[in-house]
C-alpha cells in the first residue's frame, strides 16, 4: 500500500489543471501535428512525425505521473491550519544569522516544490529543520556549502 503524500489544496488544483490541459488541448494539438507529419510521406527519414511521437510520449508520461500524484495525495487545506509552530502549510520567514538576508519560504509538498516561488519541499533539509520550531527558534541547516544558522522571523498560514 502506497504512503499518503501531503499536497496542499492549491498545488492540487494546480495539478488537476495542468492534467485538464494535457488530456484535452495539448493531446489533441499533438495527434494533429502527428497526423500532419504522416501526410508528409516516408516516416523513416521525417524529424517531424519523431518529434510529434517524442512530444506524444512525454505527454503521456507527464499525465501518469500527475494522476499517480494526485491519486496518493493527502490533500491538506492550509487556511484551515492554526499553530503558532511550523507545520506542513506554512510561510515562514527566516533571517540567516552570518549574513542577514532574510528569505521566505511556503512549506509545500514533493510535487509543489518550486525554489523559484519561495516553495520548498516537506522533505528538503531547510523544511524538515523548520518543521516544530516556533518564531525566535534557531535552526542549523545542512547544505552542501556547510551548516548555516537561521533564525525564524515570522509564520503564515
């Protein structure tokens, strides 16, 4: 039996919107272009029709992976969450103690997970050392560069 894996509720509807558009606009926009390159004759030397095929199989696979996603997905509302400790859900702003850059982070799930956009991983190094910890806690991070030390400013649900 498969572990649930904690997604929040934006990351899955964000997932079911994406799996809508590759089910229906991107499937049908990829046979066409298939059907296309068909008409173009020997499919043996047509870059083409390998290209649409290629494009083909990677929307399959993404479709799976999404559907396999959201199927062992616990789906966890945040805005339902209150806690003055860091939980699955929270924002959390961290100063770093050597150089004072503060960062914001949204803790999120595996399939959510997404540097750019402040989100990170349940699972990542900085959110299992953020996980229990309350605002004035420090925590040690282990990174590949060395240990930094974060103090925790705030947390938002």
């Amino acid at each position: 039996m498969l572990k649930k894996v904690p997604m929040t509720l934006q990351g899955a509807e964000k997932l079911k919107a994406e799996l809508k558009r590759r089910k229906s606009e991107d499937r049908h926009r990829i046979v066409e272009a298939i059907s296309v390159a068909r008409d173009h004759g020997d499919l043996s030397e047509n870059a083409e029709y390998h290209a649409a095929k290629e494009q083909q199989s990677f929307n399959e696979g993404r479709i799976q992976e999404i559907e396999t996603s959201l199927a062992n997905a616990e789906i966890i509302d945040t805005s339902r969450i209150r806690s003055s400790k860091v939980v699955f859900g929270a924002l959390v702003r961290v100063v770093d103690e050597k150089s004072d850059v503060e960062s914001l982070y949204r803790i999120v799930g595996e399939d959510e997970a997404d540097l750019e956009q402040g989100m990170i991983s349940i699972s990542s190094p900085m959110a299992r050392g953020m996980i229990g910890k309350e605002v004035g806690d420090s925590i040690e991070v282990r990174a590949p560069g060395g240990v930094h030390r974060y103090e925790i400013l705030s947390i938002q649900f």
